[in-house]
C-alpha cells in the first residue's frame, strides 16, 4: 500500500507498521436497498475484535467511524458493485484502516486533536495479526447471516449520536436533527428541526456541540 483511502476520496493517514490496513471482498446476495448492512455489520465487527484485546469498549459514529474515547481510531469504507435490474448486490469491498499502535506525535497536527490509536505502549509485536484475524473472521461470520439483523442491536448499544441532536450533510447542504433510532436496514432515524423524520443511507454526520 502507498497510500490509505477515505470516504469522499479523502487521504487515510496510514504510517507502515502501525496499523491495520486492508480490504476484504464479499458476496453478500443481499437487495440494494439493505446494503448499508454491510458497513454496520463490518464496523460491530471490528468493535467485538477490539473488545478481545483491551478493556475500552470502542463506540461507533454512524455509520462507519469506530472510537475510542473522543478519538476516533478506525474507519470503514464500503463499496458496491450493484445490478440494478435485479436489484441485488454482487460483490462488496469492505475497506478498513485502523490505528493500532500509531503514537499520537506520529500524527498530522490536524489529526492529532481528532485521531487516536487503540495502544498507546505496546510490546506484542503480533498484535496487529491477532486483531486482523479477528475482524476478518467476525465480518466473514457475520457476512452469512446478515439477513437476521442480530449485530444491528450491538450496533445500537455502540452508537455515540443515538438519543442526541447532530449535524447531517445530504445533498451538499447541512441539517441539524435529532438522532432517534437505526432502523432495520441500518439507516438513521432523524427527526429534523422542522419535525420532518428522515432516514439517512449514506452522508456525514456530527454531533452537535
């Protein structure tokens, strides 16, 4: 890898020896219109791989950011190749770039405030192996069964902007709503300002300060 991709075609900063960076293909048989599934079966996968190796059980930021503690540690980056006239998805890459051990100093400073890493000190050297085994073998087990929806409760108790007012960008253009529920195809409830219910399948989302 020369360089880490974010969504948005942003950069993922990805220093070599420091973290996980890798894609994995998936064939979901699943309708278009669930395909959100993907990302937020993938990021409870990766929360359930971290919670074996550390005591800090990481929160999620609809819909594919993992945090722990204010910083955010990992990002998940799905994409679809889809058939439209039969409505399904073929084949999925779930791209994932997680910080394991990158020191704080290691980071941009217009990320140090903003990115984290799941170890400050760590001596295991075969840590990032353990953790990449794990996630690509929860989100393969979890991939077969996506259809019965049971990490979408996981998903809910991990969430940090469920219950709280947030700032969403569709369209180009910034709302500001209330965050009530994820529904059953992973999309997020909102209740705008003007009392309107949206449910959001894509976008960016901030909590409002």
């Amino acid at each position: 890898q020369t360089e880490g991709r974010g969504r948005f075609g942003r950069d993922f900063f990805s220093p070599p020896e420091t973290g996980i960076y890798m894609s994995i293909i998936l064939k979901p048989k699943i309708n278009i219109s669930d395909s959100v599934l993907i990302t937020t079966s993938a990021a409870v996968s990766v929360c359930l791989a971290i919670d074996k190796f550390t005591d800090v059980k990481p929160k999620i930021k609809w819909v594919n950011d993992i945090y722990m503690g204010n910083k955010k540690v990992c990002g998940i980056l799905t994409e679809a190749v889809t058939d439209f006239e039969s409505g399904m998805v073929d084949n999925v890459i779930v791209g994932i770039g997680l910080n394991v051990k990158t020191k704080s100093e290691t980071f941009p400073k217009a990320l140090q405030e903003k990115a984290g890493s799941i170890f400050l000190d760590v001596e295991n050297n075969c840590i990032r192996n353990q953790l990449a085994a794990e996630i690509i073998n929860n989100i393969l087990s979890t991939s077969e069964k996506l259809e019965e929806r049971d990490f979408l409760k996981i998903y809910k108790e991990r969430s940090m902007i469920l219950g709280k007012y947030i700032l969403y960008n569709k369209n180009n253009v910034w709302y500001e709503g209330y965050a009530q529920d994820i529904d059953e195809s992973g999309g997020l409830i909102v209740i705008r300002n003007d009392g309107k219910k949206e449910i959001l399948i894509s976008g960016e989302v901030s909590i409002k300060l």
